[in-house]
C-alpha cells in the first residue's frame, strides 16, 4: 500500500509542471512547483490581457494543493508590480468557491479577474457575478484549474489549467514496475496547460 503521493518514501520519480516564461519546474515537487507554475501561468495570462485588479479564491491552505497555487498567484503578481492581497479562502467545494467570489466582490468591488484554484470552486463564480451585474469575461475574467468536465459546461465556458492526470497515472505505474523490477526511476517532467474558452 502506497503511504504517500509517491510510491515509496524517498524518491519522487515524477512531476508535474508547467515551462512558463521559459522557466522550468522544480526537481523537488515537494516545493510544489507543479501546482505552482500552473496557477502562475493563469495568472500571467490575465495579466497579459490587460488585468490589474486580480483576486483569487484559494483552497485551504493546510494542504498542499491550496498552498502551492496560492504561491503561484502571487508570484506572477508580483514581477507586475500588482497586489496581491485580493483573497478568499475556501475548501474546494462548488458552494465554498461560490461564497467565497461573494465575499471576494464585496471587500474588492474594483476586482477585474479572478483565478480560483479549481474548477469545482469556479463554476458558480459567473452566476455570482452576473447577480452583482458583471459580466464574464468582459467586467471580470475567471480562470480555474484542473480542466475537468464541468469546466466545458459553464455559462460561459470556463478558461483553465489543464493537468495531465491521465499521463501522470500511467507514468507512475510504470515507474512504480521499474522500481520494483529493481531499475532505477528517470524523473519526467510533464507540463500542464492553459486551456482557453470563454471565460477569460
């Protein structure tokens, strides 16, 4: 039985990252570089569409997950020169994203984008704003992460980061063979990738 994300404690044969700006990811995921260079690379693409006033709606920042996409957004914020202190926090799940954009446009009412670290949190964000009389993309632009299925079916489609997770699968099975054939594992670096649709 696996006792952690990787097969055997000690050595972490994949990552998962992102080359943006041409910079590539950590060799330590535990830095959380994969998470890191996705939501960078979201937050970087609002920035290069003109955005300034950038929020975003965090996961909990006791996992990993939420700490390492935070970490992304603020530094791509930073090299900008913009702030970074337009924040909510919430817990990964639709209604939590949903209260936390509310509560995001009512501390930051200047907000222009938002990236919210998945795609769960993010489907209720343009029926959250549309209720406060903005419009996706062209008041406020939403970006998420993970790509999954509801990210397609959002009004409007939502702009996100997409990971390999399919890839990251098979790789680890058959890096996880190799190790116990006795071989020892290559790391691999398998980007993620923003996904444009209509959102931003």
């Amino acid at each position: 039985m696996w006792t952690s994300a990787w097969p055997f404690a000690g050595w972490r044969p994949l990552i998962v990252g992102s080359s943006v700006g041409g910079r590539a990811p950590s060799a330590d995921p535990a830095q959380g570089e994969d998470l890191k260079s996705g939501a960078r690379e979201a937050v970087e693409y609002l920035i290069s569409t003109g955005r300034r006033a950038i929020g975003t709606v965090t996961g909990p920042l006791d996992m990993h997950a939420g700490v390492s996409r935070h970490l992304g957004f603020r530094e791509a914020l930073a090299p900008a020169g913009l702030a970074d202190h337009r924040v909510a926090h919430a817990d990964f799940s639709e209604l939590g994203g949903t209260t936390a954009t509310a509560r995001l446009l009512d501390e930051h009412p200047d907000l222009d984008a938002l990236f919210v670290a998945s795609d769960t949190m993010a489907a209720g964000a343009p029926h959250v704003l549309r209720e406060r009389g903005r419009s996706v993309p062209g008041d406020v632009a939403v970006v998420g992460f993970n790509d999954i299925l509801t990210a397609r079916h959002t009004q409007p489609a939502l702009t996100t980061i997409r990971r390999p997770i399919v890839a990251l699968g098979s790789e680890m099975t058959r890096m996880l063979v190799r190790v116990l054939a006795g071989e020892e594992p290559t790391p691999l670096i398998l980007p993620t990738e923003l996904v444009l649709r209509k959102s931003a």
